[in-house]
C-alpha cells in the first residue's frame, strides 16, 4: 500500500481506517508510522490489530480532516462495530462509508437503538449537504450507497425494535451473530441482545 500511497502523492500521509477489522486495516498498515481510529473500536485492537507497530491515535467525531485542497468530515456511525466510522467528503458530494453502509449485508454488533441514531444522523447529514453517495468498503462498481436506502435499513430496523418483524435463524452463524432480517434487498445480521 505505501507503493501505491506514494505513487498518488509525495506529501505526508495520515492514514485512516474506518473500523477495527483486518479486511479493513490489515498487515499494509505496517507500512505507515500511526493510524487514526474512532476510539469506539479501542477495546477490539488487541483481538483485530495486535501485530500493528505503529501508534494508534484516535479520531474526533464531526472533527475535519483538512488535506488542503479536500476536507473530509469525521462522522462516527456506531453499528457494524462500536467505533464505525463515515468519511465525508461534502464539497466532492459523497463520502466514505466502510461496513457502516452499503455492503447489503449488515453485521449488527451494537444495539438497533445505536444503529437507528447513525442511521438518523447519517441521513440528515446526506440531505443537509446534497452527499449523493457514500462509498463501501466492499465496492463493487455498483454498490454505492444512497439516503434512500439507508433509510430503508433505518425503517426495517425500527420494525425489528417495535417487534413488527422477527428475524430469522442465521443458518451462517456469522461472527457468532444467530438471528437475521431481510428487506429491499437488505440482510441485517443480529443477536437478540441487540433489541434495545
Ligand atoms: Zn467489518
């Protein structure tokens, strides 16, 4: 990745990661002297991080990452992980969204009350400032992610909450999680202590 990084640009490098997970930070991190983090994901560095050399230091919510001629804005969206993390880029229209948006399948970590209030305050945000797209870490070319369905994940989550809609085994057990719900187009993997 610092081959790359420094094919793009000779200026200094502040690296960021979106969450904690490997697919996301991984043995690449390595390659750059300290990492910049949401402080909710602190607790899961030594089971998802451990082998980083660097410093880990730590992201502000609504914080600005001035890069000059770019600003992306910190925007802490607790749900796939406790520390999830959005990047907006509002003068470009989209931002940055890692496994907090877009990938179609949500593995849920915190509670659905946490989820909803990222959902609710990623949205205003989206509206507020025109962002058209928010970019997931697992792109696929046509993947980006939209208010609109963002605010279908915001209703279905809202519905397993109330109790409306009840999930489903999870027959994958993914990451431990048992219980799944699914909605235009949607999969929100969960544990029953997550209605709440
Ligand atoms: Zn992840």
């Amino acid at each position: 990745m610092d081959k790359i990084v420094s094919s793009i640009t000779k200026k200094p490098v502040v690296l960021v990661a979106t969450h904690v997970h490997p697919d996301h930070t991984g043995p690449s991190i390595n390659s750059f002297p300290d990492i910049y983090i949401n402080p909710g994901d602190a607790d899961s560095v030594p089971m998802f991080m451990s082998n980083y050399k660097g410093v880990v230091k730590y992201l502000k919510d609504r914080e600005i990452i001035d890069l000059g001629n770019r600003q992306l804005e910190v925007v802490y969206t607790p749900g796939h992980t406790k520390g999830s993390t959005t990047f907006i880029d509002k003068n470009a229209g989209y931002g940055f969204s890692g496994d907090s948006f877009g990938t179609g399948l949500l593995l849920l970590t915190v509670d659905f009350s946490t989820f909803i209030a990222s959902c609710k305050k990623i949205c205003s945000l989206m509206g507020g400032k025109k962002i058209k797209y928010l970019y997931p870490g697992h792109y696929n070319e046509d993947n980006m992610e939209t208010i609109n369905k963002i605010k279908d994940m915001l209703a279905l989550s809202q519905n397993v909450l109330s109790g409306n809609i009840k999930g489903n085994d999870n027959p994958d057990n993914t990451f431990g999680l048992k219980l799944a719900v699914e909605g235009n187009g949607y999969r929100i993997i969960y544990n029953e202590s997550a209605i709440k």
